[in-house]
C-alpha cells in the first residue's frame, strides 16, 4: 500500500482528500503546517507528497525547496495542491521543483487520475 503524505492546513480539505486517497487504497499521513510536514517527509518515507502552498508557518515553495534539499527527500514526488490560480502559478510551482499541480477546489471525481498522471508508474 502506498504512503501519502498531505501537507494541508484546512481541516476540511484535509479529511476530503484524506478520505479520497483512502478509498482508492492509499494510507494517508497529516501534516497541518510546513515544518511538520517536512520532518514527516524525511522520518515516515512516504511515496509522495500533496502539498497546499498556503500554510500557516512556512509556504509550500520553502517546504519544497527544503524536501529537494535533503539527500533522503530529493527525488520524493511533490504535487502542489493549491487554490492559487493566478496564470503563472502553474509554471513558478514547476519551475520550483513540484512533478505537478491541481486546483482547488478539487474535483473528487476526478482528482485521483489527476494526481495518478503525476506519478511515476511502478
């Protein structure tokens, strides 16, 4: 069973994906802040992360860049779940390191082949 790692302030948010990724077999781990999130992406070895760029310690681009930082995180799939939706969001959070990008609010009938077409096939 694969680990995800949601890194999501919003409670609501966070049970919705969290309950989305647990039907489609997937065991979820929660972070509520950036800090957090990152040690848990170096300590719980999760198989990727889903990150909200707008967090209450640290943003996402400075969790992202600290994931790509350490030897242990580096290549760990991030994909930025976010309700930025300026025009150029899309590419500054690819150009930052991110394997992809979904909107907010999510589709939940859709946001699982969203985050699939993001993730290297096993």
């Amino acid at each position: 069973m694969q680990k995800v790692l949601v890194i999501e302030d919003t409670p609501d948010n966070m049970i919705l994906i969290s309950d989305i990724l647990q039907l489609n077999g997937y065991q979820v781990i929660g972070a509520e802040n950036g800090l957090l999130g990152f040690d848990m992406a170096k300590t719980e070895a999760p198989d990727f992360v889903l990150l909200d760029i707008q967090l209450p310690d640290i943003d996402g681009f400075e969790v992202l860049r600290k994931i790509r930082a350490e030897a242990i995180t580096e290549s760990l799939p991030v994909i930025a779940m976010t309700s930025f939706a300026m025009s150029d969001d899309r590419k500054k959070l690819l150009d930052a390191g991110c394997d992809g990008y979904i909107e907010k609010p999510i589709d939940p009938a859709n946001v699982m082949t969203q985050i699939q077409q993001y993730l290297p096939t096993h």
